[in-house]
C-alpha cells in the first residue's frame, strides 16, 4: 500500500521532521548527559538533512535508511560493548580486531537485550514510511522547490560548521582559563587527543566519540599538546633520571638462567585456588608475587599487553592496534633484544595463526623467533597443556632460551555451549569450589584448569632436568565480560591480574608496589642483570626501594602509593600527607610521560634518533 502523491514542500517537511524524530529518540535512548551532546547529535541532523535535500529522492531515501541503521547499530555496538568491557570502541580498532571479534561472537550475542531489539524494530520503520512516501513528480512543482532545496543545503552545510567551530571556540576558551595542573582534564585535551574514550563519552555523549572518530582528519590540532622531537628528548632524560641506572640485591640473581614468560589469557587473582589450579597456586604461595601490580586492557587488548611487556613503552591510544600499525618501527630497547644480546635464544609460542594481531611482523621486529601454532606443529587453538608438550623441553638445553608464551584457552566465549573443554568434568568441578558461581565464570574458571596444567608441566621439568630455570606467569588483562560482581567467586582483588616469579629455591616475597606491564622490562632486566639504555623505557624496577611505582588504564584511572587520580574527572584522592595541588603535579608529569611514551611509537621517534639504545 502507498499513499496519494504529495506535494514536494509538504514531502521535504515530512521527511525532515522524520529525521528530527530520528535525532530525538537516538539522543534519547542512547544519552550520556554530557555537556556537549547536543552539539553532535545536532551535527548529525543536518548532515541526515543535507542527504535529504542534496540528493535526487530515491537515492536520499535509500542513504538515509542506511545512515539511520548506521546510527541506530552504533548506539546499541557501544551499549553492549561498555556492558561486557565498560568503556567504548573505535570504528578504527573494531576493524582492526575483527578477527577477535569474530572469535567472541557467541559471547556478544549473549550480551543482547530485548531493548536492543525494540530498537532496531523501530529503525525498521524508517523504510517502511519513506516507502509510503511519495512526492508529485510534476517537473514545474521540483523547478518550483529546487530553490528551497539550495537554501537548505546550504543553511545545513553552514550549521553543521558553525556547530563544530562554536564548540572548539569554547572549550578553547575553557582550557586557557584552566589551571595549569589540570591540562590533561580539560575538555580541549579529550577533543583533540581522545586518551581515553571513557573521558570522550563523559564530555561529548557516544555521538561525539562517533564524530571524533570519524572525521578525526579535519580536527585543528594546534600547538598546546603538540610533542615535537625537542620536547620528548627533554622528557626523556627526566625519565632517565626518574628510573636511573642501579643495582640492588635482586640485580643478576637469576642472571644465565632460562626463562619462561607465560602470558596468560585472561587470568586473574580469583580464579586461583589451591583445589583447582594447585600449580598457580604453588607460585602465589612460595614465589614473588605482587598484589598490586594490575595489567591495564588497552585498545590492542591482549597484544597491547604484549608490546608494554617488551618494550617498556606504552601502546597507542590513537584507535589503532600497536602491533599493526608500528610493525616497521625502530625498537632499540626490548626484552628479546637484551636476552638476545646476553646470548639467549629468543623465542616467543601462540596457538593462533601467524598473522593474527600480525606477530609474524611485530615478534620478529621486537627480536623474537616465532612459533605459531603450524610450526609447532600443535592443533589450531590448541589448549595450554597440548602446547606445554611442545615447549616444556627448552629446559633440557645447555644454551640458555628466553621463552614467551601467549596462551589462549581461558579466551572467550564462556558461555557453557561453547566452552570447548575436553574434560568434561571441569565444570563440575569448579561447582564443588564455588557452589554459587554463574555459567559463564564457571566456563572461565574451567578454561583455567588448562593454564595451570601447563605451568605444572614446565614446573615437574625445571625440578626434574634443570635448576638453572624460571618461570614467569602474569595475566595479560582483565576476563572480559565476566562480571565485576562475582559473588561466591571473590571479590574485587579477584579481578586483579597476578604477577608471580618462581624458580627452584626462590624465597617468598610480597612486594605491595602498584605496577603494570611497563615495569616488567626493567624488572626481567635487573634480575638477569641485562643492561639497556633507561631513556628508552618508561616502567621501573618493581624491586626497587627507591621506585615508587604507578598504575595506569584505558579509563583515565591513574594509581600511585600517594593518591588516586581519575583523568576523566580530575579529581583526586589523597592516601598520604602530599597536598592536592602535589598530586596533581605528579599525576601530570606522569600523564605526559604516557603521552610521550606512545608519540614515540606513533611518530617512529627513534628511527629518527639511532642514538637511543646504545
């Protein structure tokens, strides 16, 4: 069915208050109640106005059906994505990590709502009455509307400038009359530079994000945070002297041993237990262990967490994945590299396919030989345990191997239809542990099982073959999508991920420092008594008294001994006698270490100066 052919004026007024409907019940629905949200759900009206009137009719109401299911998606993607990771993507990274995405799609499917779907259904309407909708074709009547058409074309061109211009004309005005310990909360800092997207949602709503990621070329950068050569050598030799040289009684003690690194997928604190991971729980118990040390998830997620590790550097926050985009870049300082130096073999093991995250182009660049899953010959997406068999007799060798061992079987999903265990008693056994935990803790907790059979393999070889030998375990982030509340599975020190050091004859130490995985180069280094260039990492030796040690995230949360800091806030929290206004200082100095930190692997900082390193 189709109505009676209407007259153009009365179509074009139809149509666009359609759209209105549209904008309303997008900024509506999908509202952060941020200041400056109307600015860019207005942008997006008159851009849906300009197709409208620019465009022959058909075409318009095709284009705008697809931006308006474009809109809708992207305002439900965002939804669920903050419910499993609570923060936001970039289209950029999205594209980035679709592989991964593919891989837990099971995972998003169980995170959608019925009001996910009452919202599409509604979009659904948008086809069906611009299909209904039909103008008088006479060509004396469009003659008649074609100068309307210009106007409006050109009042939404001139609006949808006018809007942003306004907008940067005022948080302009806002940032130069900020106080200078405040630079990186102003809203200009967030605009221009987008660290966090948390910060950008809380200042500009989910549609702002959208903008800021889809026109991010025709942003005016301006000078104020601009970081040239000048100002990042300045800031490293201020680094340099932040975490100098030094030696203390950890420094060479493991020095001419092997080394196994075990990036562990997911794991945190709380899925270890003395019932079910008793080889975890061995090195939490005897080994050195660090309560407060937290891997932050960044935009490259679990290869973020890789290149941190490696490099003492800190991933982009520009959108994209670290190990695509800097894949050709100059790293003089990496683990690797040192080991490598020392005379070790470098290795580094994944089950997934070479290309994946493209490691068959970063690892080699960091200085790593590496064994995918078809040189190790080992099944796609083999469990931990299956691929420890392959690796647990590096030990036997004379020659000493810094070994590096993604594992992947505590990945997503956790639903309990897709949990891929062979052993299909291991849920029942978690239930026994944890009477009250929900299906998909429980899948994940199960998925654990494989990585703690995997560290006991390598620990029964290093008592058995070989004393000269290490073993490392950390988690490489936070298990996504699995609750913040977890009831009878712990509470939030469970989601802490663990740091633990054990080898034959270690004493048991806790070491309460707050740290991350950019202090694990320096810290792997003392201890192995490797030596590097300290301008070029920008972590500290967590066994260093003197290194007071921070966490930071992808949130704006910023945590030292001293005070909590929250980047997109600005607020601070005191835990010592240091004032405020100190805090505040300090918080900054650390903020434009990160940022420095991350232009060097976004501009290739030290291709340009090969003096580093040396």
């Amino acid at each position: 069915m189709k109505l009676k052919r209407i007259q153009p004026v009365a179509y074009m007024i139809l149509v666009e208050f359609l759209l209105y409907l549209n904008i309303l019940f997008l900024w509506l629905r999908f509202s952060a109640h941020a200041s400056y949200e109307w600015v860019f759900i207005l942008f997006f009206f008159c851009v849906l106005t300009l197709i409208h009137f620019f465009l022959p009719t058909n075409l318009a109401k095709v284009l705008l059906c697809i931006a308006l299911f474009v809109l809708y998606l992207y305002g439900i993607a965002q939804e669920i994505y903050n419910s499993a990771f609570q923060s936001y993507f970039l289209i950029k990274t999205a594209f980035s990590a679709g592989d991964e995405v593919a891989g837990v799609a099971s995972s998003v499917f169980e995170l959608i709502k019925a009001k996910h779907i009452i919202v599409m259904l509604i979009w659904l309407l948008n086809p069906i009455i611009l299909s209904l909708l039909r103008p008088a074709k006479r060509k004396k009547l469009r003659h008649k509307t074609m100068p309307l058409r210009c106007i409006a074309v050109a009042l939404s061109s001139f609006c949808a400038v006018f809007l942003i211009l306004m907008l940067q004309r005022d948080i302009e005005a806002k940032a130069e009359s900020a106080d200078a310990l405040d630079t990186y909360t102003t809203d200009l800092y967030f605009y221009r530079y987008m660290p966090n997207t948390n910060g950008i949602v809380s200042r500009f709503g989910m549609f702002g994000l959208l903008y800021r990621d889809t026109f991010a070329k025709l942003y005016y950068t301006g000078a104020q945070f601009a970081l040239d050569d000048a100002t990042i050598i300045e800031v490293l030799d201020e680094v340099a002297q932040l975490y100098p040289e030094h030696e203390n009684e950890y420094t060479g003690i493991l020095a001419g041993k092997h080394l196994m690194v075990i990036q562990a997928e997911s794991l945190m604190n709380g899925a270890i237990s003395e019932e079910l991971t008793p080889n975890l729980y061995k090195m939490q118990q005897e080994g050195i262990i660090f309560p407060n040390w937290n891997a932050p998830l960044m935009n490259g997620s679990t290869s973020d967490t890789e290149f941190q590790t490696n490099t003492g550097l800190i991933a982009l926050a520009t959108g994209d994945i670290t190990f695509t985009a800097a894949n050709q870049n100059t790293f003089p300082t990496t683990l690797p590299k040192m080991f490598s130096a020392a005379g070790y073999s470098s290795q580094a093991y994944h089950s997934n396919f070479a290309d994946y995250y493209d490691r068959d182009k970063m690892m080699p660049q960091l200085g790593f030989d590496f064994y995918p899953w078809t040189r190790l010959n080992v099944s796609f997406l083999a469990h931990d345990d299956e691929m420890m068999e392959k690796l647990k007799w590096i030990v036997y060798g004379d020659d000493p191997v810094y070994g590096y061992f993604i594992t992947y079987t505590a990945h997503q999903p956790y639903s309990i239809a897709e949990c891929e265990l062979d052993d299909d008693t291991l849920i029942d056994k978690v239930r026994e542990v944890y009477p009250g935990i929900d299906d998909s803790t429980a899948c994940y907790v199960a998925k654990n099982i494989y990585v703690d059979r995997a560290v006991g393999a390598y620990m029964k070889q290093m008592q058995a073959y070989n004393q000269d030998a290490v073993i490392i375990v950390f988690g490489d982030h936070f298990a996504k999508s699995i609750s913040s509340d977890i009831g009878a599975f712990g509470e939030y020190n469970g989601l802490k991920t663990p740091l633990m050091i054990w080898y034959n004859g270690v004493e048991h130490l806790e070491v309460d420092k707050f740290g991350t995985t950019v202090d694990l180069l320096p810290t792997i280094a003392n201890l192995f008594g490797l030596e590097y260039d300290h301008r070029t990492v920008f972590g500290g030796d967590l066994l260093d008294d003197s290194y007071r040690g921070f966490f930071f995230d992808n949130w704006g949360d910023f945590i030292t001994p001293d005070y909590d800091y929250n980047m997109n806030e600005g607020y601070v929290v005191l835990k010592s006698n240091m004032s405020e206004e100190e805090a505040k200082a300090d918080a900054n100095q650390h903020v434009m270490m990160l940022n420095v930190a991350r232009t060097i692997v976004e501009t290739d900082f030290f291709a340009r100066h090969p003096e580093y390193g040396k």
